[in-house]
C-alpha cells in the first residue's frame, strides 16, 4: 500500500487519529477537508507556492465542463492498458486532481492505489473537493514524501518534470505518464490576445534512465460559446500572468472562441540499465 513518508526523516508515516505520525514521533495534522501538509519550512521561503487560487479554480471550473475530456480519456486508457491491477500510482504536481480523480473513477474496477502532491495549498484543497479515494499532500515534486521505489506509475501532466525524483521512486520497470503541450496547442486563444502569436517549441523526449515506449497525439478544435469558459481558459494558463492589462482585456469582448488543443501523452518506461 501507498503510503507518505516523514519529511524530516523519512521514514513511514501512519495515520493516528486526525493525525499522520512516524515511529520518530513527527506529527502532521490532517486537515479537514483530508489532506495532510508535509511541505517543510526550508521549502517555504516562497510568499506563493505553485498556483494560486484564481488559477486553480479557473482550471476546475473549465475541466469539469468536460473541455479536455479526450486528454482524460486517453490518460485512462493508458493506465488501463499499462499498470495492473491494484498498481500504486503517484500523481506529481496533481492540481485539481482532475485526471488521477478521473483515472480512480473511470477505472474504479482496478482498485489502484493513488496519492496526489502539490507545492500549492490551494490546488490540494480544490482536488479534495472531488470527494475521491486520493490521499492528497501538500509537497514540492522536487522533494516528495515517499520511499524509494514505492510506485508503479507517476503522473506528470503539465507539472514541473521532477526527473531525479521520478527515478529515485518508481519501481524498476514502472511507468511515467507524461502530457506535454504541441506547436499549436491554444495558438486561437493566443491570436485574440498577442499581436505576434507564437507556437510552442518543441520538447525533447529522450529522458536519461527512461525509455520511451508509447507517444500518442490528442489534437481537436476547442469550441468556446460563452465568456466565462473563454475567461477560465486563460485564466488557468500561465499567461495570464505574463500579459499586460490592455491585451487581457482583450478577451473580455469576446463571446465565442475557437482554438486547436493538442497533447501529447508520453509513455515511459524505467529501466536501471539505461541511466
């Protein structure tokens, strides 16, 4: 079984009470809504951790409209066809939680094992909203609070590549699911607010100890029909905050919005041999 290990010394963490304890005596107190805070001071000295709530909840509002339905399908679709039954598996940088939510619903029958760490305390509170199974933690990718070799399968959708962490706790053999944005994904959206729209570059996909061993494309046109799903949109992207006031008004007069959306979802697979 999945289980958070003690931040200050690494060692299990289990669950007294309304409290998750380790054989050290370090206690954490479980929230009320279910998660547990393990991100450390050193880890603090930033005033805003991740993303903050306008962000998260412009992105749970757009994605429980069902906008990026065919990217949560095939994250479901590839779970099912890689990991077995009873697989522990660690969303990184989980958000909303929308996509492991949608892995624990959509494959309910397989009965997997999932956690959820965000740096942002405001991201692990809207993914408690969806009253799942998940154990959820706030904690940074970069440091997460679990055992050496613990996962089957770690997700990483549009979240900061942890790759030294990935390799420290998946098991040997397990699998990385990874989505990353293509040339043209939101280049609509981008033309309403830019005068020089550009593209998105390119990725690298070779990963030092990684094989890659599945890449599958989800590309579609995204219609928008009202202005507060075209706000959320923007809203629960990075630019927002890399764009000036006048070009963010820009979208407010805007009742309708078409857009291509493209992914791609990246299969991994770990192999000791190959770092």
């Amino acid at each position: 079984m999945l289980s958070f290990s003690c931040p200050v010394c690494g060692k299990i963490l289990f669950i007294e009470q309304k409290n998750y304890k380790c054989e050290n005596g370090h206690c954490f107190d479980i929230a009320k809504q279910g998660y547990v805070n393990l991100l450390q001071s050193q880890q603090s000295h930033l005033k805003r951790h991740g993303d903050d709530k306008l962000m998260i909840k412009a992105r749970y509002d757009f994605l429980n409209q069902g906008y990026y339905e065919p990217l949560m399908r095939a994250m479901c679709s590839a779970v099912d066809k890689y990991l077995p039954d009873n697989a522990s598996i660690i969303d990184a940088g989980c958000g909303d939680c929308y996509y492991s939510f949608s892995i624990s619903d959509n494959l309910s029958g397989r009965a997997f094992d999932i956690a959820g760490v965000d740096i942002s305390k405001d991201a692990v509170i809207f993914g408690a909203k969806r009253k799942s199974r998940l154990k959820l933690a706030v904690a940074s990718v970069f440091s997460m609070p679990f055992c050496n070799e613990c996962a089957d399968g770690i997700l990483n959708v549009f979240s900061p590549f942890a790759l030294d962490e990935y390799y420290r706790i998946l098991k040997d053999g397990g699998f990385l699911f990874r989505v990353i944005p293509l040339e043209n994904h939101l280049f609509g959206l981008k033309e309403k607010v830019y005068d020089k729209p550009y593209k998105n570059p390119a990725e690298e996909l070779n990963i030092n100890g990684f094989k890659l061993i599945e890449n599958t494309e989800v590309k579609y046109t995204l219609d928008l029909h009202d202005s507060e799903s075209i706000d959320n949109l923007f809203k629960m992207t990075p630019y927002y905050y890399k764009t000036s006031k006048q070009d963010q008004e820009k979208l407010l007069r805007l009742d309708s919005l078409q857009t291509p959306v493209e992914f791609s979802v990246l299969i991994y697979q770990k192999h000791r041999g190959i770092k």
